[in-house]
C-alpha cells in the first residue's frame, strides 16, 4: 500500500539524496579570532528573531587536579554566584526579565554556559558572560550553600539510581589511567572537600578569553556579532594557559567484568564496552567507520542487535549499541540490552557477545554499511531545525579541538566510510581484553 | 560533537505564544511574520498550518480524544499498549519492514497515550514526503496488531514498570494521583500494572483503536515545507481509512483530594523525593493568565522563582523545586516536586506551605508580577524553535479551544493583568491547607497523616 499519497509528489532518487542532505544540513560557521585570543563563531540561521549564546572554556572535568573530583562541575554553579555588578542570585533573573533564559553544563571535556535570547539581547548577554568571566566573586558561605545543592544534585543523578551507580562504577573499572576514569559530578567525598581555594584556582587557570569559544547561532551575522564581541569580551585581558594534560590509556591484559546486584533494581540491564580510538586520541582512522558500524549493529529495528536479541529471539525488549568519536581522549563503543523478565540476562550477555564475535569474523555487508551511511547523513539536515544546536554542534566540536571546517565535513567524512575500513575497525576493537561487561541484577535474580 | 542533539526537554506547550513566531525562508533578509492558517480539506478535514519553507522538513501533530483514562479496570495500559504497537507493522508492512521504511525515509513517527489523549507525532524530509505521508496513513487506517508486536510491546511495558518501581520520583507521581483521585480513572496506574498489563489481548488493543482513533475528535497541526493548496487533498488521502466518529467512555470531572495529607513511603536512600499537588484552574479559565503569572513567581520560573530562591539559593536545601499548573479533561491541578535530603524534608515541606501561604495572602509585588509578564511573553518563541514543536503547540491551542488568534491575543492576555487581579486570583489558587503532600524516601521528623496505598 506503499505510495499511494506519493503518486502527485516529488521523491528523489536514492543516489541523489546524499550529496543533497549533505548541501542542505550544511551550518557554515563563520570563525574569527579577536585580539585577545577569543574565538567568535557565528553559525547564522534567521528562521526565529533569537539567538543561542555560547561560551565554552577548553576546561572540563579532565582537567581537574587530583583529589579534587567535581571542581570542574562545582564551578559551573559558582559562576552563578555574581560578579560587583551582579549580585549573588540575579543572573537568571536578569535573563528572564529580558525574555531569554539561560543553563550551563560540565562535560568530561569542556565546560559550557549558555542563553537563548530574542536577537535584540545579544549585547546584554555578552556583557554579562564576559563580566563573569573575568569578575567572578563568590564567598566561602554562598561556597558552602551550593556544595549541599550539588551534593543533592549527585544524589538525584547518580545515587538514587542503581543504573547511574553501576555506570559510574564501570567507567572508574574501565580507564585503567585517564580521567574519563572520574565522574564528572565529583565523587561525594571528594565534593565534602572541595573548597573555595579549589574554585578559585580552577577559574583562574582556565576561564580566560584565550581558553574561551564563543558561538552564536539564530538571526545573527558575524558583522553584527563581532563588534559587540570585541567591546565585551575584547576587554579581557589575555593570560597565559597552561597546556592541557595528555592522558593515555596503558595496554589492557584483561577482559573485566562487574557485577552489581541490588535491592533496588527490578529490571536487570547488560552492558558491554570495547576501549575505542576518538577522532582525537588512538588511531584514529577508525572513528568514522565506527560512527557506521554503531548504526548498522545498534540504531534501529533492522539493526544487527535488535534483530537478533529482540525480533528473532525474544531475548529482549530493546538492545543498542553507541559510540562517539568526539571525545579528547579514548571513546568507549558500547551495546546493551534489557532483558526480557522471563530471560536470564546471562543469556542475553551471551547474544550480545555471538552479535560481537559474528561481526568481527564475518564482517558486515556493503548494503549494511550504504544503508547506514545514507541515514546518518539524512538526519544531518534536522540539526539546523533548532535555534540551540547548531551553536552547540559547532561549540563542542571546537572545544575538543577540532578544527571547524570538520562540521560541515561530517557527511562527507561519513561518505567515504566503506565496508572494508568499518571491518577492520570492528576487528581493531572488538579483542576480549579490550572489554569490560556490566550487569546490573536484582537482589535473589537470575545472574549468570 | 558532529552529530545532531537532543533537543533540551521540559518546553510545556500550554505556555507557548506564537505572535513573535517569524519562520522565513533563510534567504530572506529581514524575518517577515508568519501566520497560521486553517486548511479544510475537500473532504472537510481540518488542520492549522504553518507554512514555513527555510528547510525540506515537515512535521505533523495530532491528537485523538482517547488515551490511559479510557482503559478498562483490569486493563489498565491498554492505550499505551495500543498506541506503541500502531506503529508497529501496519498494512502489507510486519513491524520490521514497517520500521525499516520508516528509517530508509529519514521518518520519525511516535503514536503515544496520554490520560485523556492519544498523540502522533510525524516528521520526515520533504524528498520522503509522499512514501512518509502513506506510513502514517497506514498507521492510522490498518494496523496490525500482530501477536510477535504485541508480545515485544507487552514486554517493553512490563519492563518499564519494573524500572518505574525502583525510580524514587516515579512511585511518588503514582502515589499521589492514586491518593489524589480515589475511584477515577485518573487513580488508576495510567501504564497499568503487571497483572493488567498481561491481561491485555489483542481484541483490546483492536477496540481501542476503534473507538478512540476517528476524525472526530482530531486535532492537526501542520509546520514546514508545504503550502495550504498542497496539504489539503493530502489530508483527506491520509485519513481516508480513519472511521468518523469515536466511542468514548464518559470520564466524569473530578478534584483532587487529599487535602492536608502526608504520605510517606519509606525506601533506604540518601535523598528524600517530594511531590505535592493541590486543586488548580483550567486552561480555559478566564484567570488563567493571572494564575500561570502568580504559579510563575512562587514556583515556575526556575531560579526567577521564590521557592527555588528560598529552597535551594538560600537553604542549600535542593537542587531543584519547582511548581506547575496542569489542566486535563475532566480535572486541573497544581502540581510541584523537590528533592531533598532526609534530613531536610520537614524544613522544605514548611518552607513550601510557607511561601504558598505567603502567595495567597499576599499575591506576588508588582515588580515581581511585571518580572514574569516579560518572561512569559518575551521568552514564549523560545519554546518553539523547530517544526516538530510548532507542530505540537498548534495541535494544543486547538485541544485548549483557544482559537486561530490566540497567538496574536497571547501577549495582551498576560499584559492586562493586574497587581490587584493577580492577589485575587493567588488567593482563590493557593492554600497550603488544600496540599497533599508524598514523599519517597527516609524523611526524619516528619509525621505522616495517613499510611500510603498498597503497592500495586
């Protein structure tokens, strides 16, 4: 019954479409480089009368000192705290009363603070993000006021969840040497610890316009942008930054396994992780090819998981795999699965692992990886159909160091992914010691 | 990051304004405005339009009168059920080609059961449009319902409920609609149970199907790469097969009770989460723009808002506290949660009986009351930046009765209210005798009113 509304309407031919998506997905940031060292982007899309403001600092949770777990994170709610001219409590409020509002985030590998605005705005809100950026002041008892928010934070993210507990736990089991080893949010000793000196250094070292990407995305132009940049942030004063620690991973002799069984877990979940290069760190050749095989084995119902664990076997109710290159350091190809309740998860662990080993001695068919490639850049062109994630995309990929002219290259750099490099690729990660499983089990369940 | 992101989450779409909406073609210098049209189809159909040709994407939004309030006692789930396995395998299509295609076509399409509604939510590529269009027809018109969906659907729900059992805010939601509205439908599990869920045959699914998806009671919103002379002639191919008339089981209006009450559940964990709720005011009230200015300044407007300012900037007390209001069919409520350690749930409850109490004495000051007109207004286009959003909200503004003008009308409607007007109405809204008051977790020296309903 296919296509009978189709008859009347234009559908391309297959062939066309991707060179066609990859044209209309493209952002076209525009970059330049103030006096002081600050990046300025402009990635204009005048569909709304607003924008998204970004500042991203080259500084995220990998950059913390040892023993001084969430500081990177800690930060980003002091930031809040005022500056002389902006008093403790007022920034959020000073957004919403100009129609915009605003929110910050800590990555492992950078850390972000944003405002979506109506365009007209733009000026206040690089006055005031610069004005933080060099002015910051909070005391030790607005310190301590919002050490016991982000220790509530930590409680609803991670320790009232078994799931978030066990993935926490994993990744600590997992990086034998790099702090992806760490959890950004800090580990609650380590926050009871934290004090303003800490903060202090931290903002000292890192948020400098030097250090700082500054986008802007929605109605917008660079020539409009760049002069309100330069009588904000050009005022800052550049200083130097040290270079960034270059964390690396020794090799791995053993697969690791974890096993996590609780009283508060009724569905149990099995994961499995392969250390995998980034488009940064490791041979990295193979991070575009792994883009690919991520969807051919994970996105999807015809996907290789979903196939066999959901619609063949009825092993379980959702299976998946993932993978993101975009890290500094190594990424993490990960598959998982829920099982059924009438499955034992070790069955399941042991399907995740047949799918692995079917990949990696068989490979995966040239159709597999057409049909992927082909989604992934169709679903390029949804990115521009929101006011913030342009900005973001272009952001975070400056923030770990990529050069920019790579955002508009992922269909293409995706394109050129053939069979023979997503094999070898699947061959490169897919080694036993290379692994570490995590299950997650309820307290008297079946485990394996 | 290269790839698309998820979009942030949270937008409530009964907030939104459209009249500062300007989508535009990319090419045109200055955004002009952009209105919303109403097509009828030839064949009579409905749908509000906007028409907004800067990308080769259009979404589609609908919305069935039907939904988790029309399930059967014993069968509680059967709409979210139904819904799930629309489309899972429809026409010529089993589940796997049906999901298949829809992924070769760059389509997403999402049908899922709210308490009165049944909502489908479609987005594809202009390129895809006509194969993506005949889906969602078939969808609509000719699911399967074939038993291997049913049994991945059934599985998919039962796991879902066994993950809901162990997420603190999730038994605390349950608990208090159960609490709140004592024989109602809206009392009972609304994703079911794991008996009421095993229960639910395909013949179940079938007739409720049947009698919720119908023209009707349907509600189109339309944004993106298409015009008004375009989409009508599709409107009637893609709901030809949809029967016209649905068969609802009345659902009689109802107030949510509990007034005064603290329920505890105990359950070993480091921080307490609290969710209270009380009688609200409906969407189509006409004090409803001075109530979602007062609910902005007590509790709505994230860190603009009195209790965040009170609970967590000068406490320290949690992370987040926020209030809301919600209308449904046959009821509205106020509704707010906060999450906070045990140690503290006593002082946070006190503090938000305080400042509601505070509220309705005293109503919000006129800085504060201008403060949130600026925000509710000026921040509304924020909310609805992408065609699927749009799509949505226009939907909603339909399910409201709020009328084609309304997003010209919106601003004014939140401007004309007064200092005076906004005490009167925080006074007739708020009454911290009136909360019900759950809490998960292992609050200390708190004293609970009554013992907590039997797990289900």
């Amino acid at each position: 019954m296919r296509g009978l509304l189709g008859a009347a309407l234009v559908t391309a031919t297959l062939l066309s479409a991707p060179a066609k998506a990859a044209d209309e997905g493209r952002l076209a940031p525009e970059m330049v480089r103030l006096d002081n060292g600050l990046t300025l982007v402009v990635v204009a899309n005048p569909r709304m009368p607003a924008v998204a403001h970004f500042v991203f600092y080259k500084a995220g949770s990998i950059d913390e000192p040892s023993g001084k777990s969430g500081i990177a994170h800690f930060l980003e709610h002091l930031m809040f705290k005022g500056t002389p001219t902006v008093p403790d409590g007022a920034y959020s409020r000073v957004i919403a009363r100009n129609g915009g509002r605003d929110n910050a985030f800590t990555t492992y590998d950078y850390t972000g603070y944003y405002q979506l605005v109506p365009a007209e705005k733009l000026p206040l809100v690089m006055e005031m993000e610069a004005d933080r950026m060099a002015n910051l002041a909070f005391t030790e008892p607005q310190l301590e006021s919002e050490r016991r928010v982000v220790l509530e934070e930590r409680f609803s993210r991670t320790d009232n969840s078994p799931a978030a507990l066990l993935r926490e736990q994993t990744r600590a089991a997992f990086f034998l040497n790099h702090p992806y080893r760490l959890p950004v949010i800090g580990w609650e000793h380590e926050i009871r610890g934290l004090g303003y000196a800490d903060a202090r250094a931290f903002y000292e070292r890192w948020y400098a316009p030097n250090n700082a990407i500054v986008v802007v995305g929605g109605a917008v132009t660079m020539a409009t942008a760049r002069p309100i940049a330069e009588r904000t942030y050009g005022r800052i004063a550049a200083r130097p930054v040290p270079p960034r620690k270059v964390n690396s991973e020794p090799p791995r002799v053993s697969e690791t396994r974890l096993e996590m069984t609780s009283d508060r877990v009724r569905q149990p979940y099995v994961s499995r992780a392969y250390m995998a290069p980034s488009i940064i760190t490791g041979e990295t050749e193979h991070a575009y090819p792994l883009e690919v095989l991520a969807t051919i084995m994970g996105s999807g119902v015809s996907s290789r998981l979903n196939r066999a664990l959901v619609l063949d076997h009825s092993l379980a109710v959702s299976a998946g795999a993932g993978y993101d290159s975009a890290q500094i350091g190594p990424a993490t190809f990960n598959v998982f699965a829920t099982p059924r309740q009438d499955v034992p998860p070790a069955a399941v662990e042991a399907a995740l692992g047949a799918e692995i080993e079917r990949v990696r001695k068989d490979g995966v068919s040239e159709a597999e990886v057409a049909r992927a490639v082909r989604r992934i850049q169709d679903s390029t062109i949804y990115a521009k159909d929101s006011l913030s994630g342009p900005a973001r995309i272009v952001g975070s990929t400056l923030a770990i160091g990529l050069p920019v002219e790579e955002v508009d290259a992922w269909p293409q750099r995706i394109g050129a992914v053939d069979v023979a490099a997503v094999n070898a690729a699947a061959r490169f990660i897919f080694r036993e010691e290379n692994a570490i499983t995590s299950v997650l089990l309820p307290k008297g369940g079946k485990g394996s | 990051m290269l790839r698309p992101l998820a979009r942030p989450t949270g937008a409530v779409l009964a907030l939104l304004w459209l009249a500062f909406l300007c989508l535009a073609a990319a090419a045109v210098a200055a955004p002009a405005r952009a209105a919303v049209e109403r097509v009828v189809s030839p064949g009579g159909i409905e749908a509000w339009l906007l028409s907004d040709r800067s990308l080769p994407i259009l979404a589609v939004s609908m919305s069935f009168r039907g939904g988790d309030a029309q399930d059967a006692p014993g069968k509680e789930g059967t709409a979210d059920l139904m819904a799930q396995v629309m489309t899972e395998g429809a026409g010529e299509l089993d589940a796997e080609a049906f999901r298949a295609r829809l992924e070769d076509l760059a389509t997403s399409l999402s049908v899922s059961a709210g308490r009165d509604s049944v909502e489908v939510s479609f987005r594809t590529l202009t390129r895809y449009r006509g194969d993506s269009l005949a889906l969602l027809r078939e969808a609509l018109a000719a699911p399967r319902f074939d038993a291997d969906a049913i049994d991945r659907a059934r599985e998919r729900q039962l796991s879902g409920l066994a993950r809901a059992q162990t997420s603190p805010g999730e038994i605390a939601r349950d608990v208090w609609w159960r609490v709140a509205f004592p024989n109602h439908a809206y009392g009972r599990p609304a994703a079911g149970t794991a008996a009421s869920v095993k229960a639910i045959g395909a013949d179940d699914l079938r007739a409720a199907w049947r009698a919720q998806v119908a023209r009707d009671t349907l509600k189109i919103g339309v944004v993106g790469d298409i015009d008004a002379a375009t989409l009508g002639p599709l409107l009637d191919a893609l709901l030809a097969g949809v029967p016209a008339k649905a068969a609802l089981r009345p659902v009689p209006d109802v107030v949510a009770a509990g007034a005064g009450d603290v329920v505890v559940v105990r359950r070993r964990q480091s921080q307490s989460v609290v969710v209270f709720g009380a009688p609200g005011l409906r969407r189509q009230d006409p004090d409803y723009e001075a109530a979602h200015l007062v609910n902005y300044v007590l509790g709505g407007g994230g860190f603009s808002a009195r209790l965040m300012r009170e609970v967590r900037e000068r406490g320290g007390l949690a992370y987040s506290v926020s209030t809301g209001l919600g209308t449904l069919e046959s009821t509205a409520i106020l509704q707010g949660n906060v999450a906070t350690a045990n140690g503290a749930v006593a002082q946070s409850i006190a503090l938000v009986r305080q400042e509601l109490g505070r509220m309705a004495a005293e109503g919000p000051t006129e800085d504060e009351l201008a403060d949130a007109k600026v925000a509710v207004v000026d921040s509304f286009p924020l909310n609805l930046d992408s065609t699927s959003r749009i799509a949505s909200f226009l939907v909603a503004i339909q399910r409201d009765g709020l009328g084609i003008d309304y997003m010209e009308k919106r601003a004014e409607r939140f401007r004309r209210v007064t200092p005076a007007e906004a005490r009167r109405v925080a006074a007739r809204l708020l009454d911290p005798t009136k909360l019900l008051f759950v809490v998960v977790g292992e609050p200390e020296s708190l004293n609970p009113t009554r013992p907590p309903p039997d797990p289900q």
